[in-house]
C-alpha cells in the first residue's frame, strides 16, 4: 500500500498506539492497530484527502467535501464535522491546533511562469479559519498573533515568536509539498517563502533557480 503521509495517535512504541494514513492514487483513509496487524480502509464516499491530525483523542481529516472525524472502532468510517470553507482542485487544506482550537489553513495556488521558461511556479496565498465547536462553523483568522506557522508535506507546526524571535511574528513558512513534481519536470518543486498574513505579501527566501538536494529515498536491493 503506498503511504503518502502516516501519523499516530501517541507514542509508536506504546502498544495501543493506532496510525491513520492518508493512502494510494486517490486519497483514501486507512488505520492501523497494532493487535489487528493490518490495514483497513475507512468507509468515505470523499477521496483525495489533504491532511490529518489527531485532535482531542480523536483523528480528523479534511478534503475538498469538508472536515471529517474518523471512526475507528464500531463503524469504520468517516462522518461529517464541519462543512468546506472553499470548493476547488487549486487549493490545499492543512489541519493545526492552537491552544485547543482547530484551525484550517488553506492555501490558494496562483499559477505563474514569469520567472523561467523551465519551470512552473505556484504562488499560493493563504487563509486562516477557526472552528466554532459549538455551531460547527468556520471563522475567519485574520492573524496569527505571536506566532508563526509553519506549512509543508509532514505535519504543521506553531511557534512562539516570542520564545524563537528569530522568526517572524504573524508569518506562515512554506515549502512547497507537491512531491510528484520531482518526477514530473526537470525543475522540481521550489514553490516555497514567507507570507506575511498582515501584509498579505509573499517573500522568496530562495532565488527563484533550482536547487539540488539530497535524494528522497534511496531504492535497495532486494527489499
């Protein structure tokens, strides 16, 4: 089963330990408990699912319907959270928590080819919303605060600004997670920077040129 992004819900070495993984060419959702020893596929009527989180004891996922949680017990299946704040293929959801309230991150993708004749270039903008648990609706986040995010393919992550001042207040860092550009053109992925969230401006932290990395994984033998 190809995996496209894992995550558990505490510590991997605790045996009750249960992962849900975002899976295969269209998107689907799987968990994993250590005492079955395998995978099983949620039952969703939604694929190409963006992101996931374990969120107050429980896995939630968001995809182009909306924002699902994730039984994992009787039904084996997602059900409805809280309605999509945006339709579209040209957009990319995250899920974060900031102190205790769940926060959706999307990013609008731009396309753009100006700056070389090679490569494509996506300059995303973002919103911010916060879930109303109560009513089940989204609110729109105008700012960060103290805080700057951090968005890429792995999890997202918060920091205090206050405590790593090195880091800009109120600024989301991203890289770009279209890994399926490595493969697709010669110019890779390279889409990444600061957007400002007050400003509602976009800073390159890279000349736009290509970089070569270390590769992603490594093919061995007989494995």
């Amino acid at each position: 089963m190809f995996i496209d992004k894992a995550i558990p819900s505490s510590n991997p070495l605790d045996p009750d330990c249960v992962f849900l993984a975002i899976h295969g060419n269209r998107g689907k959702l799987a968990f994993f408990k250590s005492k079955d020893n395998t995978w099983k596929t949620l039952t969703s009527d939604a694929i190409n699912y963006d992101d996931i989180l374990y969120y107050k004891n429980r896995f939630i996922a968001v995809g182009p319907f909306g924002v699902f949680q994730c039984d994992i017990d009787s039904e084996q299946k997602v059900i409805p959270l809280a309605p999509p704040v945006v339709f579209g293929c040209f957009n990319r959801k995250y899920l974060v928590e900031l102190f205790g309230d769940l926060l959706l991150v999307v990013r609008h993708l731009d396309w753009e080819d100006q700056y070389s004749d090679a490569s494509d270039h996506y300059f995303p903008k973002f919103e911010l919303f916060k879930l109303d648990s109560r009513n089940l609706i989204w609110n729109k986040l105008s700012s960060l605060g103290d805080h700057a995010l951090f968005l890429g393919h792995n999890k997202a992550i918060l920091v205090s600004t206050k405590e790593f001042n090195e880091f800009k207040p109120d600024c989301i860092y991203f890289v770009d997670d279209y890994i399926e550009g490595y493969f697709e053109r010669a110019a890779g992925c390279h889409d990444m920077g600061i957007f400002n969230l007050k400003a509602h401006a976009f800073e390159p932290v890279l000349p736009f040129t290509q970089i070569w990395l270390s590769p992603l994984f490594s093919i061995i033998p007989g494995l």
